[in-house]
C-alpha cells in the first residue's frame, strides 16, 4: 500500500495531461460560444447608435442653419433691390456694388477694424444696402444692412453652433439669428441673402411690407454708379457742413444724393454730388451763390491739395475739395462733380462730413 501509494495512484488530482488539456480547451470553447453571441450583439448596438447619433448631429445642424436663414432671395438681374429690405426713417441710405466698390468699401469700413467674419461674408457679397439711424431712432437700432451673395451658409452656420463668442437669438417674430456682443453684430445669415444689425436683423424685416423709402430720380441717379446712396432732410446738416468750411450758405435742399464712379479698376474715383431744391428758381439762386464762394474759395489761402497720406482734412482742404470743379444746373437740381480722387481721400471727406454735418 505504501508502494502504491509513492506511486502517485490514489492521489486525488494525479489525472493524466492529456485528459486535463482536454477539458480545458472544451471548457473554454464553450464559454466562447456563450459569450461571442452577445459580443456581437453589442458591436451592432453601438455601431447602429453611433450612426443614430451622426444622423440626429447632422440634423440639429440643418435645422440650426434652416432656422437662421432669411427667407427672401435676390436674382442676378435685381440689383438694387436690397433697398426694398431697409426700413423706413433713417437718416442715411447706401447702396455698393461690393465687388467693384471694395476697394472704397474698405477705405470706408474694413480696414483695419473688421474682423474675419466681416471679410469672409464681404468677400461672397455682390452688392449691399445699409441705413444709418440717428441716435435715439428706431428703438436702439444703429444700422441695417441687406446683402446679396454667394454665402456658404452652412459651413457659417456650422462654425457659429460652436463659438464662443456668437450665441443664438430668437426674435420675436419666430426667426433665429446670431449674436456676438464682442462684435455688437446680429447676423441672419442664408444661401443668397445676409441681414446684419446691431440689434434684432429681423425686427424690421419684411420685404412683403417694406415702405417705399426711394426718393424720385434716385435710381437713375444711381445707374452707372458703383456706390450711392441719399440723406433724408439734407437741409441742416448741409448747412452746417458748409458753415464749418467758412461758407455761410443756407440751402433750401429737399434731397441730397451722393455717388461714386471710376471708369475703370485701378483708375481714380470721381465723387458726385446732387442737391435738389424746391424749384428752377432757387436752383438758379444757388448757383450763383456757389459760383461765388468757388471764385474766393480758389482764390484763398490755401494753394495745394492736402497730401494723399493725410489723416485728415482741414475745413479749408474739403472747402478746395468740394469746389474744384464748376457746379452745373439741371432743372431744380444743383450738381457737384470731384474727380481724380483716391479711396483714403474718399473716406477723409465724408468722414469730416459725418463729423461736422451733426
């Protein structure tokens, strides 16, 4: 029995190699078999969410872009009709043709102070109206602005869900539109059509139930232009301006239009000027005084254009500006033409008239 038992054979766990082999490789294929089922079970689970997820992801983002698109659209042939979106009351209207007034639009607005989001929306925009308001008007609202364009709105859509610096709005009217307070931007933003303000775009939208706000004679005025635009109750503040440059007129202007042509890229801009009066009479009267303050404008102090890197005009330096060519009468309007004038020259003399005209 000792012998035996030396021998190993009645020990509980001497069982042969080939028999212990064996039962763990059927042990182990059968738990396999237990558990690949349900492995492959939650593979097609989590494969078909995360395809759920990609769908509901990229619906949120067509609905973020449908919800912030203005529903109006331009065709190539209306040009000027983002007039038709402005509101009514005020005190400045403007229209450009953006691609060949960028470079004045630029000298204007843009250089230097816009940011990215501004240059990438001008860059699509074919042209462009804005109304400037006097403070106090239309409840806050400073500008107004409708272009037409090519817009990649829902890549700009898309970009706006996760910035940090635009938020979505909802505007009582039902629409949405982004928000930037960095910016003091409001942005609607479509396919063919863009509505920017400082305050709710779509407050006085309506292209439906947009007043007529075009004086008589201003599209043709406009024809042939690359930026014009006209100011609502001129009178004062053409007085002022030209009070300022030491000119004491007192102009009886019903309209003023304003434009800018050049005939070619690269070729100097010539600045337009139209003042209407409330008859042939006093248009005759006023050119006789402009004719005069020309002849001591021209034989004054001043004998030299202001250099073209200035950064601002004197009064005396817009005066020689303003009067460097004859004025020329039509019917109750009184014209005023400038001509060889670059972009920077531009923006000086109509940023000293925002200035001084207040």
């Amino acid at each position: 029995m000792k012998r035996l038992k030396r021998q190993g054979l009645f020990e509980k766990n001497n069982k042969p190699q080939s028999f212990t082999e064996e039962t763990r490789s059927k042990e182990k294929n059968s738990y396999q078999d237990s558990v690949e089922p349900s492995v492959r079970v939650l593979r097609a689970l989590r494969g078909k969410f995360l395809t759920f997820l990609v769908l509901l992801f990229f619906i949120f983002i067509f609905l973020v872009s449908c919800a912030t698109a203005p529903k109006a659209s331009f065709s190539g042939e209306d040009s000027g009709n983002e007039l038709s979106l402005l509101p009514a009351g005020a005190r400045l209207y403007l229209w450009a043709d953006t691609v060949r007034g960028r470079p004045l639009l630029d000298a204007f607005f843009f250089e230097g102070r816009s940011g990215k989001d501004a240059e990438q929306i001008l860059d699509n925009t074919r042209s462009a109206a804005v109304a400037v308001f006097s403070n106090g008007e239309a409840q806050g609202r400073r500008f107004f602005a409708a272009a037409s364009g090519n817009y990649p709105g829902f890549r700009a859509n898309f970009s706006f869900v996760f910035s940090r610096s635009w938020k979505k709005q909802k505007s009582p009217t039902g629409s949405s539109y982004w928000y930037s307070r960095n910016e003091g931007l409001a942005l609607a933003l479509g396919s063919n059509l863009a509505l920017v303000s400082n305050v709710d775009p779509f407050a006085d939208f309506s292209r439906e139930n947009s007043p007529e706000i075009q004086p008589d004679g201003f599209t043709g005025f406009r024809r042939g232009l690359v930026v014009a635009g006209w100011m609502n109750e001129p009178s004062e503040s053409l007085n002022t301006f030209l009070s300022t440059m030491g000119i004491p007129l007192q102009i009886p202007a019903e309209e003023f239009f304003f434009g800018a042509a050049r005939t070619a890229a690269e070729k100097p801009w010539d600045l337009i000027l139209r003042i209407k009066t409330p008859s042939t009479a006093q248009a005759r009267s006023l050119l006789a005084l402009f004719t005069i303050a020309r002849f001591f404008v021209m034989q004054g102090g001043i004998q030299e254009e202001p250099a073209g890197d200035a950064l601002f005009l004197s009064p005396q330096e817009a005066a020689l500006l303003l009067f460097s060519n004859a004025p020329e009468q039509e019917e109750e309007c009184l014209s005023l033409r400038i001509d060889s004038l670059d972009e920077g020259r531009i923006a000086l003399l109509f940023n000293m008239f925002s200035l001084y005209s207040n």
